[in-house]
C-alpha cells in the first residue's frame, strides 16, 4: 500500500500539468496514466495555440483565457512553440454579420488583431487563394503537445512527483463520504499496487466519465470526436483559419515541415475512438483546399483523431462550450474527490492552476503557485563531438533540452550509437538507445514518441528494425512481434489518406516487408 | 532555341523497362534473331530485391511445402488461367523452359543458381524469418529445415554496416527455431574507420581489397560454430568467388541472409543486364519513352528523350516492361493509378470497373492489383479495350501482379516469356 | 515554403547507394543527396550547419537519374546552398571563385600562357570557351577552334564573354550568378548557333539561360561527321578509358558519349577499353575541387584507379574540368577528346 496526499488520475496534459503544479507547492503526487502520457486528446490534436479568435464571438470565456494562457505559455514553453502567427480569411459566401461580430468581439476581450486587404493578406501568405477576399490577422502559434507534454512529465519529477505510465485505475473503494483505497494495475505485467490518496484528482478526460463510475459519482460529459490530416510540407507561414463560425474543415496550422488540417465534429459514443472515416478525409482536404489550393494535391502523411471531453450543453458538437469546469464531488457528499473536464490545451496550465488552488486548500496547504513564471525547460547548448554532425547535435537540443548531453553521451561511446537509425527524422541510434533505458518506455510507439523515429514522412520503414533492435532486449515482447504492432499503428493512421505520394510510400514498403521480410499478416 | 531531334531509331523489337521482366523478354527475342532495343530510365525495383525468384505469394507458403504448387499458381496468376487454358503449353513446361533459359544464362554471367526450380528453398532473411524461393543463388540455400536445427550458428555483423543487424536476426532467429541458437558477433573492420551507416555499395568498395576480406575471414576462424551468416560484402563481379574463398579458407559453411535493398538484387540486375547485352540486346539507359504513336489496332513508334534531346525509335513489336507505381511504370493521381503514357486500358485484376476510391476495397490492395490489361496472349488493350496487334506487356507493369501481392519476381518472368513468345510471332 | 516535388520521395536510398561522394566519404563526412535535399531540408533553421557539408556534393546528377519519384535532388542541394548563402562562412577556395569574378570575370585567375589562337569577334556560330580551356588548358582553346574551323561556319569567341555563372550558381550566390547572366545575354543574343568546350558550361546555358548550346562533340559528329571520316591505321595502339564526364552524359544527354565512342573507335591508335563503372563522377564538379578540395582528389584518385585496373594507359575526358581534376591524382596520362582527336586528324 503507498500512501499519498494526492493522486492524479490520467496523464493528459491537463493531469500533468495538475502533477507538476501539486509538486511545486511541495504536495506529494502520484500521477497514473493508462497508456503512455498525452494518449487521449492531449496526443492527437491540431497543436495550437489560440489566440482566442476562433472562440471570441460564440465562447468569449474561453477565449479570454486562451488569449491569456497562449501569451504565457510562449514564456515557458517557448522551446515547443513555433510563435508563427495566425489569419483568418474570408472566402466568398461569407457571413459578414459574424466577420464583423468576430471584429469586435477581439477588440472587446483584448485579443489582438488587425484587418487585412486581399493584397496584404496574400503577401503575408502567398500560397492562399486568390478567392480571398480578406482578412484577420491574429497572434495564433503551433505547439508540439507532445513536447509539451514531456516537458511537463520531466519538470514534475524533478519537483518531486512520481508519474507512471501504463498503470490503470481498477478499482476505487467508496465509504460515505470518501474515496478510499485505490487499486492500480500495470496494464502489462498485470501487476497490481495499492494507493491511498487523501485527494483524488480525476483529470482523465474523455475517460472522466468511466473513472467517476468508478467511485460511484456522476460526471457529464459530451464525447465529440475531431479527426486531422497530417501533411507534408509546409503550407503556410502562419495559421490559416476560415473566417466564419466555427465548422470543419476550417484550420491549417503549419507544424514542422508538415501542415496539419483539421477538424471535424462528431458525435462519439466512446472515449477511445481514433479512426477517421472516409467522408472526414474528403471535407478536410475540399475546406482546407478552398484557403490552400496546393493542398488538393498535396501528400498527406496520415490521418488521426481523438475524443474531446467536453462540458455538456444544451445544443451539441461545435456549439459546445470548449470552457472547462471543475467539479467538487463534495457536493455529492464526498470530500477528497474532484473533477476537471473540458477545457483546451491552450489553457491547461490555467485548468492545472485552478484544480491545484482547490486541492491545496483542501489540504491546507498555501504555498503560490508559479508555473505561470517558471519556465518547463531550460535553455541549453551543446557542440557537436567529434564524429557527430553539427546538424544531429542541434536537432538533439531541439527535442530534449536539459537532457541533449546525456543523449549524446550514449551516441558517442555505444559501438553503434551514431548510426542514422531514422533518415527522416535524422534519429541516431544512441538516441533509441538512451530512451530504452528509460522504464516509461515500454512499447516501440513510446520509443518512437520520444526520440520522433518512426513519426517522419515515410511513417517508418527501415527504421522500425532500428527501433526494436534497441529495445527488444529491455522488454518482454518479442521482435516481430513488437515490429508488427508498431507498423500497423502507423499503417491505421495512414489508411485513410492512401493517395498521391503516400500510396506509392506504402506500395513500396509492402514490396519490401511483406513479400521479402515475410512479415505475413495485415497490410 | 532547341536542337533537331537525333537520328531515328529501328528495332525489330523494343522494350520498356530494364528491370528483369524487361530484361529476359528482350534476351529471349534477342536469342531468337531479333534486334532488340531495350529502354529504361534510372534504377529498376529489380536492384532493390531480394534477388530471388519465387512463384508465390510468402504468405501463402506453408514451411513444410517444398514443391510449387501448379494448382494454386495457375488459379492466382491472372491471366494465366485463361492462357493454359487455351493454349498448348502447361504451366510447368512454361516454368520449366523459362527457368532453364534465366538458370543458363544468369550462370553465363557469374551468378551461379539454383537449377532445381520446382522447389521452394529456404533461405534465411536478415532478420531470421524464412524466406521461401524457387530460384536463388546456389550460396544462400540452406537446405533442409533439418539445418536450422543441427550444428552451432552464428550471425556476423560489420559495425557500421547496416544491411544485417546481427543483435535482431539473432534474436528473431532464436525466437522463431527454438530448438537452435544462433550468436551475434560484431567486429569493426578496420578498414571501415569510424564510419557508420554504410550503404551496401560503400560496403562493397570498401571490401573490394583483399586485406577487408581477410578481416573478414579471420573473424569467421574465431568463431565456435559450423554455420557462419555474414552480410553482403561482394558484388556480382567477385560475388561467387568471394563466398566460395571465404569459405574455404575458414572451412564452415557461410550464408548470406536475404537481405532486400541491398547487393543481391544489384547482383541480379547486373547479371540480367550483362545476359542481354551479351545475347545482342542494345541497351539505352538514362532514357525515358515519353510518347507513343499508334495506328488502329498498331503501335507504330516512341519517343524517346534523353536529357536534352529527343528520338525516334520504330519497331515491329513494342514490350512493356516498365513496373508498378514504385519504379514509375504506372503513375499515381491522387489514389488513381495511371498509364503515364496515356495509351493503354488499366484496370484491377479481379475487377472489370476501373478503380475508384472506395472504402470497399481498401486503397492499398485496389492500388497494388492495378496495371495494364492484356488479354491472355498479353496483348496489352488500348483505352477503348481492344487489344494491339503488336504490343505485349510483362511483369509489375501488369494488373495483379505488382509485387508482391502478385505471384512475386517469378510470375512477373512468366509473363515476360509469354509476351516473348507472343511478340517473335509478330515481329 | 511550399511543399515541393521533394514530397514525392519514398525512402528507397538508391540516391544514396549511387552517390559516389556517399560511397568515398561516408555519411557522417557528406549526407548524401537524401540527408541534405530530403531529410535536412525539412528542418528549417537547423538546415544551415548542414551547408559546409553539403558543399561536397559534386552535382554529378547520378541521384537524380536513379530516383523512381523523379525528384531533382541536385536541384534541391543548389537551392539550400543558395538559401543558407547569405548567413555562410565560405570556404577558402569558394571566396577565391567570386574574387576572380569581380576582378577578371572569370572563375580562375588568369595566370600562365593564354591561347594562341586568335579568333573571328563576329559570325553566326559562337564559341563559348569557358574559363578552364581559357585559362588553364588553353590547347583545348587551340584545338576547337581549329577543328571546327575546318567546317562550313567558322566560329568566333566574343569580345567580352563572362564567366557563364555555374561555380556561382554551385556556390550559392544568386547574386553575382544573375548579374554574369546578364551581362552574358547581350552576347548569346547575337549568335545563331553556340558550341561549347566545357560540359559545365554547355549543361550550364541550357538550364540557366534557357539556351541551346551544343558541346563540341555533339557538334563534330552531328555537323561535321567527324566520325564518318576514315583514318590510315596507326602502327601502334594504346589502351584508352573514356571517362564519362557527368555534365555531359546526364545533364547533355547519354548520346554525347554513344557519339564519343564511335569517334574513338575510328581513331587509329586507339584500343578502347572500359573501365568499371565509368559513369562515376571523377570529383571535378559541382565546386568540390574549390569547396573540399580533399573530396575532389579522393574522388580522382578513384577514377585513375579504375582505370589502371582495368589496364587503361591514358584516360579521355571531354571536359576541362575532369582533366584538371584527374591530373591531380596523377599517375596515368589524361587527355581531353578534342585535343586528341585534333592531334590524329593533324597527323600525330
């Protein structure tokens, strides 16, 4: 039995960012997650970072606050954000009551923006349509929630908090007025551990609902599912996003080297659905075309989609408050249990804030909070060693900050270290190397999350060999069978979108791996 | 400002494509009397194979199936079916007088196969599942099942060469046999430096001297074990006489896992390359056929351009022999698959309807069983369906049998020498 | 920015096999055609601590031949040098290149003995010598100009030919590139047909000035039917390599050396012999020999290599460029095409 103040349950950016906070007023925190962190929505969404516009006329809460939070965040995440800016053009049919409401309302809420004429907007963006008419300027950023996620995972344990990935909630004991004993299973070994919290956060998301049951309390929750389009190439300078109320198809937001189109709204009547039909794929493409026309032809790298946890309402889907709320089950008469649903990324830090305030009196506990003013990572720099690329010893600060030197400790002095393990994320094999070592990660999609191989252009090739190669040894899971699995993760996100670029990427690799590795089953 | 085109170019046959169904439908007729001209453009898919020749899908292999099966190839070999159907010849006469003319010809060149054709061999692949083909080159053969279970095993890998992970085919092999147990053992030639992630043919530059070899070689003497697999090193010019040296000097029985993208599909592609030329086959490389010109019923002549400039090439009969959507043979429209040359009917082997992104289907399947439709002499059919007098297709090119959801490298062959067959009673 | 024809890879690494510099040098020296123009590229920023390295690329265009997706990897490369030009520290022997430029408009310093031949200013068909034949091996210079001259139309060289611009354009400078093309136009406007000595230049004024050039070879045996004229036999033979200048076979066209060939086949005293892969780059192009001089001879000494093996005893190459890099490595006599067929036909 382990004893805790507080335990966090689900590790999506919401719940580590609560993690995180809890450790640094000095509260002793176990974080458990089911999968590997950022899984839910936090892992598959559009990465960014709002301005608020999009929120301004019909959710001016939420705007407000992303606005807030988005300045922020470019603070103390700034090694994650790509401060790209953002417009919103207007396109022929469009509403101009709502272009105007839209106007007034970011002058209103204080979100910056300026108007743009059809020439201005196409000299900032050139690849827009020329059925542009005008536009929004706006201070929208991308962010890479994974990045984000992991910063928040490496800054809690640092503060002290203890965050496990691959442990589920099984069971949660109930007296009148508490939640008691917990049970927490690794969902691998099987193995089961008990925890006693005297606070019990549940930031699980769209499972919030699922763990509430668990302790016999009730959480609405409206599951809507949104689906994006990962592209190669980058698109746009900035964000486009299509000056009208809020519908699909309306955003690009450059990532990288790739653009990412997004999103739908539908209805969902499970937490853990991820696929994207047919039908999304063809409205992404067609809407975001129409501001984009180099997008109709593009490659699309894959396809992927989570479920939002969202507030309920009265009307449904985008007309959702994407507010967040914070349930007290004290009002059901139970003391140390509390809720947080709803929200965005964008103001996760906000929603952590707000849970941590409540929990921390609850405990009596009065330290502030500063993960408003103390940045998640420091910055680093590091000079390539002999033997290794000024390139390869850049792109490792960019992915793992602080960590960069010990990363390249393992590349320079493992016999196979500095070997390109994935070309098109340019991962050397000490990189795969260090990560095995690190017990969070126990499948090859955690390695590859970790270190990006596997997550490029091609969705894995070569480099899913590379991958097992430098995990097979710490983990139980056999080698073909770890190399299938990974594949065919990769190939559900890929199906989708099968076209141009992207299909004769997959013709080839079948050529490769079925016929002459005989890796038989599954396309 | 642009120059005439060069002078015109006759053939009595001209093939598309210098892959290996290209290849041996052009050493066929060449063999026969016909000059042949042989176009291709860049690297076939031929170079970046396995460089053996197998009959059916690997999925469909059961381990224990030593013999091809006739039934299931002539059901799964579209058009064949019809072919045999009609025609005088078996499928096995065809297998046999196919694989008796590439054996002959491939042994001409320096790369020694397997002449016994209607069993399947087992080879290892370089990360230790079996790989099952008919025709492979008489080093990789492993024999009988038996020897995976007999005898020490160990795996060689060079540090810095990428094409055999010693630690993962170790580990697969071990997993996969476990009444075996193979061992890993890396070493770092010296002449390798401090390199890392050497391509296949910096490898093989670099073990061109005969001081990497011995390296080689007296690692393989240090090992306790009787059966030693070491990645590719040779080329086809030293690759028989290298593996047959190694051998000798270390007295064990060295294998080469089946490794794809590297030297042994180069191997392969070179010695079909040199089996043309040498049988009279004029082979024009770095060109590409942009346009064809036909009559009703006739292909006349093609166009083709080099960088610069364009020419005029006429022929008797036309072979096409250009690949699936990998090697360019086919192009890709959003999830259409194309004729690039705009003169020929595709369609989806199994499906009359031309393909449609359909869920139905599945994009990736639909995409991989589309090609050029011939009829069952493989006349190729113009866009209205009808077939040409004088223009045949073979290989990858063709619907169903983009490997390897086709029959693999052999069907791909088989259709190649059909078509040849077909195309010397036109030209 | 916008996502370019570089999407259409898929990651077989056939650039990469083919790459001689790859194969020479290793990828932790040169990234390959992949690494720089796929790979690399797509990182922003982090592109330029690439550059020094992919300065090694000798733009042998063997990459792009082989590529089943048709990308323009060299392409790529030259517009990376291009785009990360104005943050370089340059080479030592690059920032030598455009001294020469601004002061002699022309990519070496005019040292040494100039041409003797004194040519025609004015006519319908321009000889475009270019810097090297110029400058460093001015019997090439000599021996076109005579050759040619024999034909119907008798060839001129400009009063004030620039540097046609391709070491710019393979350094990166857009700049002074542009500025040589057109001062470069007003003379190229006045001729009616163009033949030149140097494949740099000939692959250069068709892809950077939208000309027609034609190379002196394609010229002798299209125009002049060199190769139909008959030779009295030699009384001895030596064994000749033709090497394959990679700005003549793959960015002019593969006929230029079918044409070669047969040239040399016709020419007495010649025993035509092969060398393996005689398509390999010798490392004289694509700015190596000034950028990473180190590269450019480990390449030649490759090639001469090559050549011994397969018991060549002089090695052609119709391309200034290739005979000064090769005569670097030494060991085995190398020859330029026209100055040998120029010899033969005078009678030596």
């Amino acid at each position: 039995m382990v004893r805790t103040e507080v335990l966090v349950i689900g590790g999506g950016i919401t719940g580590l960012g609560i993690a995180r906070d809890l450790a640094m007023r000095g509260i002793k925190t176990i974080l458990v997650e089911r999968k590997d962190f950022a899984a839910g929505a936090s892992g598959g969404n559009h990465g960014m970072l709002h301005s608020g516009a999009r929120y301004a006329v019909r959710d001016p809460g939420a705007a407000a606050e992303c606005a807030a939070e988005s300045k922020m965040l470019r603070h103390i995440a700034d090694f994650c954000v790509d401060d790209c800016g953002g417009l919103f053009v207007s396109l022929e049919g469009a509403d101009a009551t709502y272009e105007e409401q839209l106007i007034r309302s970011t002058r209103t809420l204080g979100i910056e923006s300026a108007v743009l004429n059809k020439k201005e907007c196409l000299g900032l963006e050139p690849g827009l349509s020329s059925a542009v008419l005008h536009g929004l300027r706006v201070r929208d950023a991308g962010v890479d929630p994974f990045a984000l996620a992991m910063a928040n995972v490496d800054s809690a344990r640092t503060a002290g908090a203890t965050l496990l990935n691959y442990r589920c909630v099984d069971s949660i004991a109930r007296s009148r007025k508490e939640v008691g004993e917990i049970i927490i299973r690794d969902t691998m070994t099987r193995e089961a551990e008990k925890v006693k919290a005297e606070i019990v956060v549940n930031a699980a998301g769209a499972w919030a609902a699922g763990v509430a049951s668990l302790a016999k309390v009730n959480v609405p929750l409206t599951l809507d599912k949104g689906s994006m389009i990962v592209l190669d190439g980058r698109f746009s300078h900035g964000l486009v996003n299509h000056l009208r109320p809020p519908s699909d198809g309306d955003i690009v937001v450059p990532s990288h080297s790739s653009s990412i189109i997004g999103t739908t709204s539908v209805p969902a009547h499970a937490p853990d659905i991820t696929s994207t039909s047919e039908d999304e794929v063809a409205k992404l493409i067609e809407e975001a075309a129409r501001m984009i026309p180099d997008i109709g032809a593009a490659r699309a790298v894959r396809a992927y989609a989570r479920v939002r946890p969202l507030v309920p309402s009265e009307d449904g889907g985008r007309r959702t408050s994407r507010d967040f709320k914070l349930i007290d089950h004290e009002s059901e008469g139970v003391n140390n249990l509390v809720t947080i649903i709803g929200g965005k990324l964008t103001t996760y830090r906000l929603m952590a804030e707000r849970i941590a305030d409540l929990v921390a009196r609850k405990l009596g506990n009065r330290t502030l909070c500063r993960t408003a003013v103390e940045p998640l990572r420091a910055h680093v720099f590091m000079k390539a060693p002999p033997g290794v690329t000024a390139f390869h010893a850049q792109r490792m600060v960019r992915k793992y900050g602080p960590l960069a030197e010990q990363v390249m400790e393992t590349c320079v002095h493992s016999p196979r270290g500095t070997e390109i393990a994935c070309s098109c994320e340019q991962v050397l094999r000490g990189e795969l190397e260090h990560f095995s070592e690190d017990p969070d990660v126990r499948r090859l999609g955690d390695l590859g999350r970790r270190t990006r191989a596997g997550l490029g252009f091609c969705q894995s090739g070569g480099c899913a060999f590379a991958l097992a190669s430098a995990l097979m040894d710490k983990v139980e899971e056999e080698p073909i069978a770890m190399i299938r699995g990974f594949l065919e993760e990769r190939g559900k996100g890929v199906q989708p979108v099968l076209a141009h670029g992207q299909l004769r990427q997959t013709v080839f690799r079948s050529y490769l791996l079925q016929g002459t590795y005989g890796l038989e089953g599954g396309k | 400002m642009s120059l005439a085109a060069l002078e015109d170019l006759h053939a009595d046959v001209l093939v598309l494509g210098m892959g290996a169904s290209g290849l041996t439908a052009a050493s066929a007729l060449a063999q026969e009397g016909k000059s042949v001209m042989v176009v291709g453009r860049g690297m076939s898919a031929t170079s970046l194979s396995t460089g053996c020749i197998s009959f059916i899908r690997q999925a469909e292999l059961s381990r224990e199936e030593p013999r091809i099966d006739m039934e299931t190839l002539a059901k799964s070999v579209h058009p064949f079916s019809d072919l045999i159907e009609r025609s005088a010849l078996s499928l096995e006469d065809l297998i046999a007088e196919m694989s008796a003319f590439l054996v002959r010809g491939l042994a001409d060149q320096g790369l020694e196969m397997t002449d016994d054709v209607f069993h399947y061999h087992r080879l290892l692949t370089n990360i230790g599942s079996s790989y099952s083909c008919s025709i492979a080159p008489a080093s990789l053969t492993l024999g009988s099942e038996d020897k995976l279970t007999r005898d020490k095993w160990a795996v060689l890998g060079l540090l810095g060469a990428q094409d055999l992970d010693a630690d993962l085919f170790a580990a697969i092999v071990n997993h996969r046999h476990p009444r075996i147990e193979i061992r890993p053992l890396w070493i770092r030639p010296t002449s390798f430096g401090s390199r890392q992630s050497l391509t296949s043919l910096e490898v093989a530059s670099i073990m061109s001297s005969e001081a990497a070899v011995e390296e080689v070689v007296q690692a393989i003497r240090g090992i306790e074990a009787d059966n030693v697999c070491i990645p590719p090193i040779f080329p086809l010019a030293k690759f028989e006489a290298g593996m047959r040296k190694i051998r000798k000097l270390t007295g064990k029985n060295i294998f080469e896992p089946v490794t794809p993208m590297s030297l042994a599909g180069m191997r392969l592609q070179e010695a079909l390359e040199r089996l043309a030329s040498s049988q009279g086959c004029q082979l024009l490389r770095q060109r590409e056929v942009t346009a064809l010109r036909s009559s009703p019923g006739r292909v006349d002549s093609a166009v083709l351009t080099t960088r610069t400039r364009t020419q005029n090439v006429s022929f008797n009969s036309l072979i096409v022999a250009s690949g699936d959507l990998v090697a360019g043979g086919l192009g890709v429209a959003g999830a259409k698959v194309e004729d690039p040359l705009q003169t020929f009917k595709i369609g989806t082997f199994g499906r009359t309807s031309a393909l449609a992104a359909s869920a139905t289907f599945g994009l990736m399947d639909v995409a991989m069983e589309t090609g050029m439709l011939v009829n069952n002499e493989m006349r190729l059919m113009n866009r209205e369906g009808r077939p040409f007098a004088n223009a045949f297709g073979a290989g990858a090119v063709l619907a169903g049998f983009s490997y390897p959801t086709g029959v693999g490298l052999g069907g791909g062959l088989l259709t190649a020498w059909v078509a040849a067959k077909h195309a010397m009673e036109g030209s | 920015m916008v996502a370019a024809k570089e999407n259409a890879c898929i990651k077989c690494g056939i650039c990469m096999q083919v790459c001689p510099v790859v194969t020479l040098e290793g990828v932790a020296s040169f990234p390959g055609p992949r690494g720089v123009a796929i790979d690399a590229a797509r990182f922003g920023e982090d592109v330029q601590s690439m550059r020094l390295d992919s300065l090694k690329c000798t733009t042998c265009w063997r990459c792009e031949d082989v590529c089943p997706a048709k990308i323009s990897l060299p392409r790529r490369i030259l517009e990376i040098r291009r785009e990360t030009f104005s943050k370089a520290t340059l080479p030592a022997g690059h920032a030598q290149v455009l001294d020469n430029i601004d002061r002699y408009r022309r990519s070496v310093h005019p040292e040494g003995s100039p041409p003797s031949m004194k040519p025609n200013r004015a006519g319908d068909l321009l000889y475009f010598p270019g810097c090297i034949a110029e400058q460093r091996l001015p019997a090439i210079y000599n021996s076109t100009l005579d050759l040619v001259g024999r034909g119907d139309r008798v060839p001129f060289v400009p009063e004030s030919w620039q540097c046609c611009g391709a070491p710019l354009e393979k350094i990166g400078d857009e700049q002074r590139m542009k500025a040589v093309h057109e001062a470069n136009f007003a003379i190229f406007d006045k001729a009616k047909e163009i033949v030149t000595s140097c494949p740099g230049c000939t692959t250069h004024l068709f892809q950077g000035y939208g000309l027609r050039p034609m190379h002196t070879i394609e010229y002798l045996y299209e125009v002049m039917g060199v190769n139909r004229l008959s030779f009295l036999p030699a009384k001895k033979k030596i064994r000749v390599a033709l090497h394959r200048p990679c700005h003549l076979n793959r960015t002019v066209g593969p006929h230029v050396i079918d044409y070669a060939l047969e040239i040399l086949q016709n020419v007495p005293g010649v025993k035509l012999v092969e060398m393996a892969d005689p398509g390999r780059c010798c490392g004289g192009g694509g700015g190596v020999t000034a950028g990473h001089p180190n590269v450019a001879l480990d390449l030649a000494k490759a090639k001469v290599r090559s050549a011994l093996e397969a018991k060549a005893e002089m090695i052609v190459a119709p391309c200034p460029f290739c005979v000064i890099n090769l005569n670097r490595a030494g060991g085995i006599e190398v020859r330029d095409f026209v100055i040998l067929v120029d010899s033969v036909l005078k009678g030596h």
